[in-house]
C-alpha cells in the first residue's frame, strides 16, 4: 500500500517554503510519513506528520522574514521609533518644550540608533526617515503653537542622533 503525505501538510509547506527549499523537504517528510504508516499506522503517522509540520512553522517564518532584509530592518527601525518616542514621552512628561528634554532625548536617541545599527545595520537611516516624516507631518498638522526654535531643532536632532548612533556602531566594528 502506498502512503501519501496528507495534502494539509502540502499546503501548509508550500505557502511557507520557498520553492527551491520545498521539494527536498517535502521529500525528506514524505519519505519518513510512508515508514511510519507501513510500520505503526496511517493515524499514527498523520499525527506525526502535522506535529513536525506545526512545530516547524515558526522557525520557517522567522528564517523567511530574516532573509527579506528590507522587512526586518523596517521592523528593527520602527521598534526604534517606538523606543524613541516612549523616551520622549518620559523626558517631556514635565515640561514640553524644553532645550534641556531635547539635551537629555538626544544622547538616548544616539544610543536607540547604536543598538538598532547592531541588530539591522541601515535600520538607523531608516529610523531617521521616519523621523523626518514624523516631524514634518506633525509641524503641517499640528494645530497648537509649538516654538519654532523646537520645530527646526527636532528636524535636526533625532536623524542627526540616529545617524551618529549608525557612525558609532560602525566605528566599534571595525
């Protein structure tokens, strides 16, 4: 009797590896289904089967959002952005507005962008885009009075703090 790999775990494979990778896995299952099922029973392989199956969807997807480089370095830089703006939150909680949060956000900046530049290495260049828009965004939407000293200086400090965070990260390894 001839044992078919269930078409569950096809699909399932087929939607998460990638066509190069696909045959000789689907190979390897197949062949190991076929002696489970002659061996103990149909049951007792399916069950096996969609266990290595299941058990291997996480690492399948995170080895496919690794090697898509542009989605991870968007993902590394907007939990940058997120990390930068629960600094800024906590430094302007008191005073809105100030030179000294701006002193004290830009050294916290430089080093969200050092680590950020160790996980993804352009991830900081993007988080400084994201920054501009942001600031740009909010200085043509905004309808209260922020100073105009404050609008100039956040479109400078965080890419330029973001920037030096990728500098310095680049400088440590070499």
């Amino acid at each position: 009797m001839r044992h078919q790999l269930p078409h569950v775990a096809l699909w399932i494979l087929s939607r998460l590896v990638s066509e190069g990778e696909r045959e000789p896995l689907v190979g390897d299952l197949a062949e190991e289904y076929a002696l489970r099922a002659s061996a103990v029973s149909s049951s007792a392989a399916l069950k096996w089967c969609l266990r290595q199956v299941w058990a291997s969807v996480p690492a399948v997807l995170w080895a496919r959002l690794t090697r898509v480089p542009w989605i991870s370095t968007i993902g590394v830089a907007l939990l940058a952005y997120i990390a930068v703006g629960v600094v800024e939150l906590t430094v302007n909680r008191a005073t809105a507005y100030n030179p000294l949060g701006m002193l004290i956000t830009f050294p916290m900046v430089v080093a969200i962008g050092y680590v950020a530049a160790g996980v993804r290495r352009s991830a900081p260049l993007v988080l400084a885009g994201m920054m501009l828009i942001a600031v740009t965004a909010m200085t043509l939407l905004a309808d209260e009075a922020v100073p105009a000293w404050y609008r100039v200086a956040y479109f400078f400090v965080g890419p330029v703090a973001a920037f030096i965070g990728t500098a310095l990260r680049s400088l440590r390894s070499r």
